[in-house]
C-alpha cells in the first residue's frame, strides 16, 4: 500500500491510512514472532509465573487483563479453566490493588498446590454442567460488574456451550473474554480442528449483544484474536441460565 502523496487529505485520515498500512506490512512479523512463542512454549509461555505460581498466559493479555479489571472494577470475574490456578492468584491480586472483586474459577480437576487467597473461591466440574452454572449464575445475580473469562476445553462445541450459558451473566459494558483463539491455524496449532475461533466467529453471527473489541489488541501480539467480547447493548439479560 503506497502511503506517500496523502496531502490531498486531512491529517486524521492520512494518519490513519498509515496506521492501517503499518499493520498490513507489520503482519508477516507478527506472524511470525507469533508463531515462534508460542512453539518455544517451554520457554516462554509455559514458563511465566505470578508470585511463585505458574500462568500459561502471554504476559501482553495479562497487561491488557490489568487494564480491563482496572477500568471495570468488576465485583465478579468467572474463570472457567483453573488450571493450576496461576491466572486466578493474578485477577485477585489485581483485584487487590483496586480493592474490590472476586474470583470465582471452575475445573473439572482438582489439583494440588493451588494458591489460596481469600478473593478466590475454586469450583470442581464441567463448565457447563447445570448445576455449575446455576451457582455460578447465583454468584453473579449480586454482582453489579461481572466480566467472564472462557479458557477450559477448547472445542468449538464445548466454547460454543459456554458462550450461550455465560453470556447472559455478563453486565453490560463488561467483557466476556475467549482465550487461545490462537489455535486451529490463528496462526498457531493448524492441525486442532474447530476451537475457539470458530466458536467465536458462530457466535458473534447469533449474537447482537456482543462485539469484538479490538482495541484490547493494541499490542498486535495476543492470544486471544477477536476474542475479547464487549456486551455492547441491552439489558442484562435473564441470570441463571440451564447448561447444555
């Protein structure tokens, strides 16, 4: 894309063409670096830790998570996907330091050497299990701020269960944010079949009450592409929804 001879135009437009054709030329190197973290995993994103804990994230979502938990100040962040319980020490420490919210986090496992923190409340089974969503739908239904976090199994069909039986506990303004959209070819693990991308793509198509916000993407770098869902409109909607 040819970026000179742009004095025809205003200045915010021409800034703007060459916003646009920075990140046309800078995408084969995002790409590529893209590509190359995340096979090195066990240096780099299997190797990242919060307060002795381990957090199978990229530091850049991290940072972004920050951000978004500092302007919402949520009362509730729904984890699903615990893990070893890394990314749920990291939201309650930032809650800390905003003094206020809560984590609830949910697995089908339990694992030994979780941290224990007093904003934190683990919960054991499937997501999408009713009787999981339900207390989660109850915790919620006292919230005034609920942001979700979708990172359990990474199936379009599992991730398509959550979007529907979370969305609805998501206030609006809030996010509901899908991890690791990355895989399936986004650009990484091109040979995982339909994930969250897919799952998310489908959903944005049914949904008129959420939207990509990529501004939470302003560091090029994610692994959540397309991924960070703001409620954009609409009342709350009906908490306490059944799970599929």
């Amino acid at each position: 894309m040819a970026v000179t001879n742009l004095d025809h135009l205003g200045e915010s437009a021409a800034r703007a063409i060459r916003r646009r054709a920075a990140r046309l030329l800078s995408r084969p190197v995002v790409t590529a670096f893209h590509s190359l973290y995340y096979g090195e995993g066990l240096q780099t994103w299997l190797n990242t830790w919060w307060l002795g804990h381990r957090v199978l994230k990229n530091p850049l979502d991290l940072w972004i998570y920050q951000e978004i938990l500092h302007e919402l100040k949520p009362d509730l962040i729904v984890e699903t996907g615990t893990a070893e319980g890394g990314s749920a020490l990291y939201l309650a420490s930032i809650c800390d330091l905003i003094g206020s919210g809560r984590v609830l986090t949910v697995d089908i496992e339990e694992r030994a050497g979780r941290p224990v923190h007093e904003r934190i409340r683990y919960l054991l089974g499937s997501s999408t299990d009713p009787e999981i969503v339900k207390l989660v739908a109850d915790e919620a239904s006292t919230a005034s701020t609920v942001l979700v976090i979708l990172d359990s199994d990474h199936s379009a069909r599992h991730v398509s269960a959550e979007l529907d039986v979370y969305a609805p506990l998501v206030t609006p303004g809030s996010y509901m944010i899908v991890e690791d959209t990355n895989i399936n070819g986004h650009p990484v693990s091109r040979s995982f079949g339909p994930g969250p991308m897919e799952a998310v793509e489908a959903f944005l198509e049914r949904s008129s009450e959420f939207s990509s916000d990529c501004s939470r993407e302003k560091f090029q770098f994610t692994f959540n592409p397309n991924g960070y869902l703001k409620r954009i409109g609409g009342d709350q909607l009906e908490k306490g929804a059944s799970g599929n």
